[in-house]
C-alpha cells in the first residue's frame, strides 16, 4: 500500500497505534472493569495506590472516557483499608463543608 499524502500516512500511523473504534471500545471496557475493582493492597501506600488508580484514570482519559473528581475521591475512599477508616470519616466532613479535591485527598490520607 502507497500512502501518497501526509494525511494518509498520519490516519494509519493513528489507526496502528490506538487501533479502530472496536478495539477502543473493547480496551476502554477493560479498563472501566479494572478501575471498578481496584481495591487498595494490604502492602502498599497511599502514594503507589493513586499512582495505580491515575494510570488506569489517564489511560481512560486517552479513550475518551472522563471520570469527575467527586468520582474518583468517592471510589478512594471506598477502597482504602479499615485501617484507615477516621481518616476516611475526617475527609468525609470536609468534602461536605467545602471544595474538595482529588490530589488533597491523597494528601490528608498521608498526613491527616
């Protein structure tokens, strides 16, 4: 196959990259099931659990998918251990009184 104009050639270097609409479509589930079933792992830290959680957020943002950040505070402290469950119930209180925002929650969980 000839590519004979830069648009030719920049749609199959898109199309072999992200693939077609099926395969997004198909990833983009994948990627939904695996944020829906994230759950915190007894070893790990507040820090490596948002970076696990931003990399399947970041790879649906690429697909088209956005989540509100509400969301995404909500499923965080939905998945976080008992242990952490005073910390859980401050952060509670304070998304209610004022504007509250992902990157502050994984702060408080830190230091709260």
């Amino acid at each position: 196959m000839l590519l004979k104009s830069t648009k030719e050639i920049w749609d199959k270097i898109i199309l072999s990259y992200e693939g077609d609409s099926q395969v997004k479509c198909a990833r983009l589930e994948t990627l939904i099931i695996q944020y829906e079933t994230l759950k915190m792992r007894n070893d790990e830290s507040i820090a490596s659990y948002f970076l696990r959680i931003d990399e399947v957020v970041n790879c649906m943002k690429n697909l088209g998918e956005e989540k509100k950040e509400v969301t995404l505070i909500e499923k965080v402290l939905r998945s976080l251990f008992s242990k952490f469950e005073l910390k859980v119930s401050a952060i509670e209180e304070k998304i209610g009184s004022t504007d509250y925002y992902y990157d502050t929650t994984s702060w408080n969980l830190n230091y709260l």
